[in-house]
C-alpha cells in the first residue's frame, strides 16, 4: 500500500497500439495520485478500521428536511404510477431495448433532473429520494435504473456539479435536466481500473483539443446526446498535461459508435465501442484543471456509487416478496416449503439481509446530504457489499423457486403460471460486482484508504526510495503515533456489559450486544491490520487476499451498525420499531458467523498455495488437466485492436426524440 516517489504521469513509451507503457510502480503511482488526500471531515468508516467506535457520528440516525420529504415523497408517488402503468419490464428484455417512448415518458416525468438543482430546471432531489426512485424504477427493470443512474450518477451532470465553470453549468445542465443524455467514457479496450495505461489523447490545437482513441463500455453511449470523456493531454513546456475530462457532444464529427454491445443480462442498456477520430473540442468545455480527470471521476464516484446498492436493495425487496408468496404457496410433504428449515434459512437471510442494505443505503445516503461527513469509505462499502449481498440474495431466491427459478418468466406464462422473471434477476445482478469497481477492485480502494493513517506516519519506513535518514525519521514518528494508539485498542466500552443499553428498549431484541460485539472487533480489526503492517511491511500491498478480508470484516460490522442505528429509529418513530429490532437482531447474528470465519481466514487460509498453484497453471504445468473438452470459443484477438484512427464502420448511434 505503499506510494513510493516516481513520476506522476506514465512514462513516454508506447506500444504498438499507441498506449502508454508503465512500470507497475508508476501504475499505482497514477492512482494514488488521484486520490482524495486529506481528511478535513470525520468518517465513520475510517474510525471504525483505525479500533475507534464513533456511533455518535451515525446515532441518532440523521433524517432529512419535511420539505425534502415531501417533495420526494411526490415523485416516488409519480414513478411508482409511471412504472406500474408504461413501463412494460418483459418487453424491455424480449426486444433488448427501453422503448423511446418510455424514455420519452421519464424525460416529461424529470427524471434526467433528479440530482440536478430546480434552478437549472432540475428536480434538486436530495441523494436518499434520488437513491429510492432508482430502487424504485430498477425493480420495475433494471436497464432502465442503469440508464438513469449512468446519466446522473457518473455522467455529465455529477462532475459539472462538482467541478464545472458556472458558464458550464448554465450551458449544459439545463439541457441534461430535461432532454440531453450523458455517458460517462474512461475504460478502453485494454484499460479498465489501471488507468495509466489510458492512450484516448486530446492534443491541444489553438482553443481546442484533438480527440482521438477508442472507448469501451460506454454505458448510454449508444444514445447518449453529451458524454464526458477521459483524455490524456500530452505533457509540454508551460502545460501540466495527464488525464483530463472533457464534456463532449455526441454528435461531434469524428464520433463513431461502432458496436451495440450485448451482455448476459441488462438486456436494454446502450452500451457500446465509441471511436474519436480527430475530434475537435472547445477548450471552454473541459472539465477542472488538466491532469484533473482522474480525481474528479474518483471524487464523482464517492456519492455516485450509491445508486448501485440502492438498486440491489429494489431486488433484495423484490426476491423477499417473490420468496413469500411462493413459500407460502408451494406445499412440499404435507406443509408449505417456507417451513422447511432448509428453505426458512434462506427466506430469513434475504429479509434480514436487505433490511441491512437499505439501512446502509440510506444512512450513506443521508450523511452524503448533510455533508458533515466524509462518505467516500462509507460508499464505497455499500457498493461492494450490496453488489455481493444482492447477487446471493437472487441467487438464493433462484434455489427456493427450484426449476422455476431457471426457467424464464416468458416460458412460465406459456405454460400458465405466473411469469416471475428469477433467472433475468440472477443475470441483470451479476454485473454490479464489476460495475464502477469490481469486488477486487474495491477491496483494493477500501484498504488503501482504511490504512490511510498508517501510511501518513509509517509511509517511508516502507518505501524503498527513502534514505535511511527519511526512514529514521519516519521510525521516530511512527513510533510516537504507535505509543499513543496501540494502548486505547486494548479495552473498550463494548467490554463493559451495560454499555449501548438505548438499544435493549423493554420489550424487544437486544442490541446492545451487537453494538458491543462491534466495538470489540473495530479493535480487533485494527490490530489486524497493524500486526499484517509490523509482519510484511512493504509487501502488504500484495496481500490482497489478506487485505480483501479485512474490508469484508469492515463491510459486516459497518452494515450491523447502521441495521441497529436504522431499527432504533424506526421504533423510536412508532413506525415497525418491534419488527425492526427483529431484523437487525437476527441480521447480526447471521454477520458475526461471517466475521468470525473471516477472521480465522486472516491467518489461516490457502494463500501461499494458491501462488504456487497460479504459477503452475500459468506456466503450463497443468495443461494436462484440460485435455478432453472441445472450446467452444471463436477465434479472434483477447484483446479487440483499438488503433488511433479513422473508424470504417457503421454508426449506430441514434439520438432519442
């Protein structure tokens, strides 16, 4: 994890292809050079991995303005009526497209506008009703959620918000609130989350830049009327040059969508390939500074990240309505199959499960619209964990509808039973553990930023680059932060039995002990982490199996704090107190078996054998254990050819309305 002194930009060598080529150190070098640095506001999530229990900084639980209610509540209002009415969810996966006139009906409703402030002709809605109307419109069809979240969350609309001029702003939100649909453009076709390697350019011409490069996975790019797009702006006297955003019209000359991608599932999303091939942009349109690019999307990405989870908790709601109405209906020797133990287990962790997550949703949510906080750990868990609970909770409901749950909801129909669509569920999900960071991906981000501290008193010791003066130094320094943290690790109120006792209410389920088993093990936590730091200093960073659990074990006892939070609330409020406290009870139960085994899996686990093993596969020593199969595969590159330079295919962008 550490961030050793090399350039900051990719060195100026190219492969054939054009692309920048890198040392792995300056790989990581332009990512944490792209980082938030700096913590100017408190973070929960950062306390909670440095052994520190801050329920005071979520507790009581942060609710937003009457007026913000109420005109969220009207909008909700309005969705629900809209999807129940014109969005028809099974002829959106039979043809693989969302019809024009259903986004033309989201369009009239506000929907682009969500985020986007009413002076601009926007909805100005707050994160936690932008957050319930994507859940809300994603169980109805989950393209249609991607697509509003892609416009809103890391479109044009976000970084512009965040970072754009104020001409910027008058110029394109108006247009994005109502009639424009953005995209967001970065990952090319051999660069997705190692962005140093990124070869689309924007040369400087006059007031304009030159755009050319080929981008890949451009969700609503196939529709898109404004895109944002990552460039790399060559290094020159007088010009800092890098990675920097641009706001482009789609439409400009030189744009060619070259592909309609198709996936497994998300069947209606417009994604696809889109070349630039001397495409010219006014200098007035980039976005911050050059060389900024990579920061602003990072940044956008700390609040934008929730719409993700937010989605997974419409499915989570979704498979647990599904799973009771089928269990209770579906008899199995003599009685329901929801009272078969092996079922009711998997019905109890889908109810619990997304109690949790919307706890987590919306406790992000909030904090992200007070803006006391600062949220960027907080988000970035609630994508990694709702995208991995979501997918295990349709999975699970798939098991619990049996064949029919593989069956699809068209074949259901024909043969006269109720088309519940389980297995496009099960697909549409599986994508949201790579989208906007991958699993792996995002365990890397959360431990860089949870062992943030560590490296800003110990950082030196561990860099290669440093003289032995530095690295004395940073010892003595290291060695004063140690002597004042280790000792407040080693006991805590989660020790004393009396302590959290709001939450033990007469008559309901206790969870103060939660809260105290949670304290105990943010302790616990920490010391983990700095005996992982003490044993392999500089090769932490290549631990991610080690570094991937500590975030889970983060992830577990983040979301029990917020189940908790959530239900005292609730009851607090007379609304489902009894029921709630039941959930998040029987919700942290079912976490601390997962932390308990993950804590095991720090110490003891496969990992050095899983080295050896990939070695082996990876030199062929095993090749023998794939003989008796036909690849079905096709022939053809790994890795499409994304050559700089005119397209010669057809155009497949179509504008809407």
């Amino acid at each position: 994890m550490s961030a050793p002194s090399v350039p900051s930009e990719a060195s100026a060598s190219k492969d054939p292809q054009g692309r920048p080529t890198v040392s792995e150190r300056e790989a990581r070098q332009v990512a944490e050079d792209a980082r938030e640095q700096g913590w100017r506001k408190p973070s929960f999530a950062k306390e909670m991995f440095l052994g520190r229990f801050r329920l005071d900084l979520i507790h009581p639980h942060p609710v937003p303005a009457p007026d913000d209610v109420r005109r969220g509540e009207a909008f909700l209002a309005k969705v629900h009526a809209f999807c129940d009415e014109k969005l028809d969810g099974a002829l959106i996966e039979r043809e693989a497209r969302i019809p024009d006139e259903v986004i033309a009906g989201l369009k009239e409703l506000g929907a682009l506008g969500m985020k986007i402030d009413v002076k601009y002709g926007g909805l100005g809605l707050t994160q936690v009703y932008y957050n319930k109307a994507i859940s809300l419109i994603g169980s109805a069809n989950p393209a249609v959620g991607a697509l509003l979240s892609a416009h809103q969350s890391i479109g044009v609309p976000q970084p512009l918000k965040m970072f754009g001029t104020q001409e910027q702003k008058d110029t394109f939100l108006p247009r994005l609130a109502r009639t424009d649909i953005s995209a967001f453009l970065l990952t090319e076709p051999d660069v997705g989350s190692d962005p140093a390697r990124l070869a689309t350019s924007a040369v400087p011409d006059g007031d304009e830049y030159v755009l050319d490069g080929v981008k890949l996975w451009t969700t609503n790019g196939v529709v898109a009327d404004l895109l944002v797009v990552m460039a790399r702006v060559p290094k020159a006297d007088g010009r800092k040059g890098g990675i920097t955003a641009f706001v482009v019209e789609a439409d400009s000359p030189g744009i060619t969508v070259e592909h309609r991608n198709a996936f497994m599932g998300l069947r209606g999303l417009e994604n696809g390939v889109t070349r630039f091939h001397q495409v010219r942009v006014p200098a007035a349109n980039r976005i911050g500074e050059e060389g900024a690019g990579l920061r602003i999307a990072l940044t956008t990405l700390n609040t934008g990240r929730l719409s993700l989870p937010a989605m997974c908790v419409g499915a989570g709601k979704w498979c647990l309505k599904i799973a009771r109405e089928w269990s209770g209906a579906r008899e199995q020797w003599g009685r329901p199959v929801a009272r078969h133990e092996a079922v009711g287990e998997k019905i109890s962790f889908i109810a619990a499960t997304t109690f949790a997550l919307e706890a987590v949703v919306d406790l992000s949510s909030q904090m992200a619209d007070e803006d006391r906080n600062d949220i960027r750990i907080e988000a970035a868990l609630a994508k990694l964990y709702g995208s991995e609970m979501g997918w295990r909770m349709a999975d699970e409901l798939v098991q619990i509808r049996g064949g029919r749950g593989f069956e699809t909801a068209e074949s259901l129909a024909a043969r006269g039973e109720r088309a519940v669509p389980a297995e496009q569920m099960l697909r549409d999900m599986r994508i949201n553990r790579i989208f906007e960071g991958s699993t792996e991906i995002m365990h890397l981000l959360i431990a860089r930023e949870a062992v943030d501290a560590h490296l800003a008193v110990a950082g030196d010791i561990i860099d290669p680059d440093k003289s032995l003066a530095d690295k004395a130094r940073a010892g003595a320094q290291a060695g004063r932060f140690y002597a004042r943290w280790l000792p407040k690790l080693v006991a805590g109120t989660g020790q004393l039995p009396g302590s959290y006792a709001e939450f033990h209410p007469s008559g309901h389920a206790d969870l103060s002990v939660h809260l105290r088993y949670v304290e105990r093990t943010s302790r616990k936590l920490a010391r983990s982490t700095f005996y992982a730091m003490s044993r392999w200093q500089g090769r932490m960073e290549t631990k991610q199996g080690f570094l991937g659990r500590i975030v889970d074990i983060g992830a577990e006892i983040f979301a029990m704090s917020a189940a908790c939070v959530r239900a005292e609330m609730l009851r607090a409020g007379g609304d489902h107190g009894r029921e709630a406290y039941q959930l998040a009870d029987v919700f942290c139960r079912q976490a601390r078996i997962r932390v308990e085994e993950l804590f095991t899996r720090l110490w003891s686990n496969t990992d050095e054998i899983d080295r050896k093993v990939v070695d082996g596969v990876m030199s062929g020593t095993y090749t023998w254990l794939e003989e008796g199969i036909v690849d079905p595969s096709g022939d053809g590159p790994w890795i499409a050819d994304a050559t700089p330079g005119p397209s010669g295919r057809e155009n497949v962008h179509r504008r809407i309305g």
